[in-house]
C-alpha cells in the first residue's frame, strides 16, 4: 500500500487550500500564500494525517463488505 499524500482543496473545512503543491490562506476578500515555513510543515502534517485517516476508513469499508459477502445475514 502506498502512503497516503495530502489532496489538493480545503483542508478539513479550514480557510487553508493546497493549490499546485503550495498553501493559501483563503478567505472572503481573497487568498494569500502562506509563507511561514513552519506553519506550512504543520499544515502538511495535518493534511497527511487526514489523508491516512481517510484510507484508513476506505480500508475498513472494504474489509467490512467483503465480510458481508462471506455471511449475508451478517448484521452491520
């Protein structure tokens, strides 16, 4: 299984979006890159801890309807 990479968009409904490998603050009046290096290592943690989980939920979907394959009358 490959490892997990953040998506491009929104982040968690946070006003932060991956744009093109880059973050942008985004709100009303517009956006603005985010340039604190730190702030866009935290971001890019957050985003791959979000993509893990989000795999981490697909897997489990998975495994759980192929149980349900093996005993139909198995209660979900």
């Amino acid at each position: 299984m490959s490892a997990p990479t953040p998506q491009q968009g929104r982040l968690a409904q946070a006003p932060v979006v991956l744009r093109g490998g880059r973050w942008w603050l985004d709100g009303e009046a517009g956006s603005v890159p985010a340039s604190d290096p730190a702030f866009t290592a935290v971001l890019d943690d957050f985003a791959l801890s979000m993509a893990a989980a989000d795999q981490a939920v697909a897997n489990l979907l998975v495994r759980q309807d192929k149980a349900s394959c093996l005993d139909p009358g198995a209660r979900r």
